[in-house]
C-alpha cells in the first residue's frame, strides 16, 4: 500500500497539495471532519494523512497528479452509507470527498437525461425530478445520504432493478479522473455508440479502484402516474416464485418492486421498531410489491383481480394493499429497517446474488447451519426477490468468540459456489470481502482484474487494498 517513507515526506507533500489547489480545501489533524474515516460498515479504518474537498473536476485532477508524483494513496469518498468498507481511510493516505460537488447541471425533459456532478444526494435528484414527471431508475433506503458517484462507484441496486436493471443500465456517459491526473471526458448522451471499447463500465462498480468518477450523464425515466403497493402473506418461497411470474405476465414492465422477507425478519422489526403486522397471523414469508401503470382506478381494479387470482391458486394466504401514502409508507417502513436492526445488534452483513430459482433451497440450508453451529447468532434473512438478491443479517453478539465471526462468514460463502451465487450483489467488495472472492471468480478472472488495475493505475494510489484480495 502507498505510505510516506517519513514525517518530512508527508510535510513536503501537504505542501505541494496545497500549493496546487486553492485555500480552504485541504484539511487535517483535528480539523478533519468527525466519520471522514469509515463508512457504515466501521470495518477497519484509521486517520487520513489529509481530507481534500475538491469543487471542480480540475481540482480532483490536480489532487491526483499530487498524490501521483508522492505516491499517496488516495480514497474517493460520497455519502459514506457504503456496507463493506470501500470508503474506509488508513494512515498516510488522503480521503477525497466529492461531496461538494453537488451540482445538477442539466435536466433535458425532451431527452429523459439529466447531467450531474457526482456528491449529488439521492435524494436531492429525485425531487429536482419531480416537476419534470421523471424518474432516476435507482432507489434505496440511504437515499438522504448517498451520492449518485457513489452509486456508480459500486453500482448501487435497491428495490428498482427488476423494473430498471441496476446503476449500470442507467449511465450514458461519466467523466473520470485518472491516477495520474488524466482525465477522460466521456461525457455524450449517446443511448448507441459502438465506438471502440465502451470505458463508462469499466469504471462503473469499479469502486473507485481504477478512477474516480466526477460527472455523470443520466437515463431518466417517465414516471409512471398510478402506482399500488402491497404485503402478501406466502406460505412458501415457491410459492413468492409463482406470485412472481402471475404479476409478470399480468404487469409486464409494470412491476416497480418485489421484495422478500422470511418470518424471522418481520419479527425482528417489529420487536425494533413497533410497528403492528398487517396480518392477523405471522406467515413464513411476506413479500413487499409496488405496481404501476397509467391509471390509478384501473390499476386498483387489475391489481385486486390480480391478487384474488392468487388466492385462489392458495399462492397467497393474505394480502394487504395500502389505501393512502401513509399506509405505503409504513409498509415500506417494515422492509427498509435495516438501521434499526443494526442498532440493536452487532451485525454481521451478507449481501448474496442467487439465482431466483434457488433462493429457498439457499435460506433453508443457510439457516439450518448457521443455528447449528451457532445457535445464538440469530440470523434474518429478506432481500430483493426479482433480482436473486438476498440479504442476511446474523448478530456477533450471539457468537462465543470475536474470532467465530470469520468462520461464520466462511460457511455462509462456502455454500455459494455449489449454488451458482455470487458475494456480492449491490454493496461491492470494499475492503470486507476481498478475501472471499474467490468463492466466485476462477483465478483467471482475478488475474484479469489486477491486470486491468495496473493498467491505469500502476503504482496503486487508487483506494489501495480494495475489491482485489492481497498478493
């Protein structure tokens, strides 16, 4: 990893930093901002050397030809909500914040595109949307935080992408700074261009790893004016499966959302957060769905028929639709808890992709090893069912020795490979799992990667020690 080889080369190089971009955007020591040093995750992380907040992409570039020429590893920074560390500082290094840069530049309703520069919140975007009847096609519970760089960076899911695929299906174009100051103006709202190798994706989901994305050019969506949403109580995973396919081919392209939660879960969210189960028992399952399409009444009315059709079929044992915003709301509020249960417990995070089909079979051999051997690690399983994401949440707490919380993690990704999944759905690698990628890349496919990082960016000053595990 890049360091200073001693206190004079770290003056020398506060300096140049300095020297090279204008006053007040460097900081260090104790001014640096409190939780600059760790995202979510509070994986390992120590003091940066400095904190840099740049507000133009020529002041990203002017930092990284600095850190270049001293060889200082830099960590590209956005809303910090990240789950694996990706954003997380060590000693002798700088965190480069985006976060001031913040401007929408551009909103082309004619087009359905929008131009942004990267610390733009979520949220933010989404209600500068709003007068234009357009949407960004990714949504997510840290929406007040997190930035659209960062959703590049690791190529952010959520609970839209079985309606608009993932961060990468909504990009037509990045600027990115390279490890040497470089920088690539990608920047064209061309839905095809076939112009040679596309290098938008190779930055995207990269985590920061390979360059550091300033601006964005963004597909937009119409925003579809009638939208229902519902709980359903299930009685088993195949039956979410048959749930699913009826909605499809009832809705096409009017599903927004479908996610899963196993019975343990809503237990524990409701023990955290007091609110009241829709449902006059428990089920195993219960599965979170919004639909949406153009008229409201007519919607509500397939909607219903819908869901009786299922019923019918026993898919269902009960279902809720929500009457007002206030009732979606709190339907959603059962699914995007997760804070919540993290501050009651010591969590241990899993974000596995499956394959759709095998995401039962998965849950109950998981469960049935994780309680076998160890009984008191209280694992919640939910997740996105219309992708083959699912999330798991064990509690630390629950195990004899700090020690047990690695080889749990070990069981859980040693089931992978025999299932065809994956370690990493929406979060990325960061630095928490760059050890257990080789539950699903073949040893080629990592030599492919470290060759692709050395290409642009041999002397590893770009978020050292992430997504790639240690030679």
């Amino acid at each position: 990893m890049p360091h200073t080889s001693s206190r004079m080369a770290g003056n020398s190089f506060i300096e140049a930093l300095s020297a090279a971009l204008p006053a007040g955007r460097i900081k260090i020591g104790n001014n640096i901002p409190a939780g600059a040093e760790h995202d979510w995750s509070h994986e390992s992380h120590a003091a940066p050397l400095a904190w840099v907040a740049p507000q133009s992409t020529e002041e990203v570039a002017a930092t990284l030809r600095v850190c270049h020429a001293y060889r200082i590893g830099v960590v590209p920074q956005g809303g910090l909500t990240g789950l694996t560390g990706g954003a997380n500082t060590q000693q002798g290094i700088v965190a480069l914040s985006l976060s001031a840069m913040h401007a929408i530049e551009e909103i082309d309703a004619r087009t359905a595109v929008a131009q942004v520069q990267a610390g733009v919140v979520l949220q933010r975007l989404q209600e500068a949307l709003l007068p234009y009847d357009l949407v960004f096609g990714v949504d997510l519970g840290p929406r007040g935080s997190c930035q659209i760089g960062g959703l590049i960076a690791t190529n952010a899911g959520g609970s839209g992408v079985i309606q608009y695929g993932t961060t990468r299906a909504q990009i037509l174009g990045l600027e990115v700074v390279l490890a040497d100051g470089s920088i690539l103006p990608m920047m064209r709202a061309l839905p095809k261009n076939n112009s040679g190798y596309d290098l938008n994706q190779i930055f995207i989901g990269s985590e920061g790893t390979l360059g550091i994305i300033t601006r964005a050019i963004l597909r937009l969506h119409p925003c579809a004016p009638a939208r229902h949403t519902a709980l359903l109580a299930l009685k088993d995973y195949n039956a979410s499966l048959a749930v699913l396919q009826h909605l499809r081919a009832k809705f096409p392209q009017g599903i927004a959302a479908f996610e899963l939660m196993w019975e343990d879960y809503v237990s524990a969210v409701q023990q955290a957060t007091g609110l009241p189960l829709p449902f006059a028992t428990q089920a195993p399952l219960a599965a979170l769905l919004e639909i949406c399409g153009q008229n409201k009444d007519a919607l509500l009315t397939e909607f219903e028929n819908a869901l009786s059709e299922a019923l019918d079929q026993n898919w269902i044992e009960d279902a809720v639709i929500a009457a007002s915003q206030a009732q979606t709301t709190q339907l959603w509020k059962l699914r995007e808890s997760v804070p919540e249960l993290f501050a009651l417990r010591q969590p241990i995070n899993f974000d596995l992709s499956l394959p759709i089909s095998q995401g039962g079979a998965f849950v109950a051999r998981c469960r049935e090893l994780l309680l076998q051997r160890w009984p008191l690690c209280n694992p919640l399983f939910f997740g996105h069912l219309g992708d083959g994401n699912l999330h798991i949440i064990a509690d630390a707490k629950g195990l004899p020795a700090a020690i047990e919380a690695d080889a749990l993690c070990e069981a859980v990704y040693q089931l992978l490979p025999e299932f065809g999944g994956a370690i990493s759905a929406e979060h990325g690698i960061g630095s928490l799992r760059t050890s257990q990628l080789r539950y699903c890349r073949t040893t080629a496919e990592i030599a492919a990667m470290r060759a692709l990082k050395h290409a642009f960016d041999p002397n590893n000053i770009l978020n050292p020690g992430k997504v790639l595990p240690a030679q």
